[in-house]
C-alpha cells in the first residue's frame, strides 16, 4: 500500500501519510469489494498514531540515531519534551544513563539537520505528539521477553530453576 501511496504522489516522506484520507485510498484499493471500508480502517490506523510515547519519536529515526529502545525510554524521561531534546548539547546527553559519546553525537547531528527539522515540523503539522510514559518509576525494560527473571533488567528477583513439564521425558 505504501509503494502504491508513493507512485501516486500522495506520499514523500512519513508525515505525508498522517494527512491521508480515506479519499486517497479508495481509488489504490479499487477492484476490491468493501475498499471503503477498508480505507476508512486504513485511515483511522494512522489516525491512531499520532499519539505516540515520546520514547517511540526518539527511537524512530532506526540507525540515523544511535538510540535503542531502553536508552530512548531514558532520554524521554530526562528531557521530557522533545524540543528540549532538540536543543541538548553533546554535554547534556551524555548526563543521560546509557549515552556515551557516540550516541551522544549522532542524536546532536540528527537534530541539526535542515531536513530531519523540516521532517519534525511536518510530523507536528500533520498531527504527530509525543505523550510522556504514565509508568512511574521509570521507563519499561526495552525487551522484557529477553531479560529474564535475576538478569539486570529484573533487579531483586531470583533466577527460577526450570524444570521439565508433567509427562514430558
């Protein structure tokens, strides 16, 4: 659907897509019964998005930014807002748990490019608004299915023994 949205011209960049109307998809899913129905799910979806933790717009940009999950939660925390983000020095971000000076560099970068600006302003045009986490304490580990019980992740807790399942030799 995507590729379809590109090749006719309704989608540049991301934040085309937050600014898509069921309109706009009906003719791409023509020949297809209930297309506006589908459409209008289609749309709503998107709509959906637009309110996404904070933590998720730091983490979007993939490998432009050096920041993972768990180390985009923590950034979130700190800073709170993402235009204070924005403006963090190198100095600032390396104040943050689990920013070293790599990643510290690369969110500094990111943020001072004309086009990566001009992709945030459109993003809040079109409705985009990073929501801080309601969990107190803190952010969520980045990956709970992969930290299990006495890892780091999990401070406290005991390792469990595992043991083989009722009737399983």
């Amino acid at each position: 659907m995507v590729l379809k949205l590109v090749n006719a011209g309704l989608v540049e960049d991301v934040s085309d897509l937050y600014n898509i109307t069921a309109g706009d998809l009906i003719p791409l899913t023509a020949g297809k019964s209930k297309s506006a129905k589908q459409a209008e799910k289609i749309v709503n979806e998107i709509q959906f998005k637009k309110h996404r933790p904070f933590w998720r717009l730091i983490n979007a940009p993939g490998d432009q930014v050096l920041v993972g999950e768990a180390t985009a939660q923590l950034l979130a925390q700190h800073f709170e807002k993402l235009e204070k983000l924005m403006e963090a020095s190198e100095e600032e971000l390396l104040h943050v748990e689990g920013v070293g000076e790599q990643v510290a560099y690369s969110i500094v970068e990111y943020f001072q490019n004309p086009k990566n600006q001009e992709l945030l302003r459109k993003l809040r045009e079109g409705g985009v608004q990073e929501e801080m986490s309601k969990r107190p304490g803190g952010p969520w580990p980045a990956r709970p299915s992969c930290s299990p019980a006495g890892s780091p992740a999990y401070p406290g807790t005991k390792p469990r023994p595992w043991s083989r399942p009722e009737g399983v030799r």
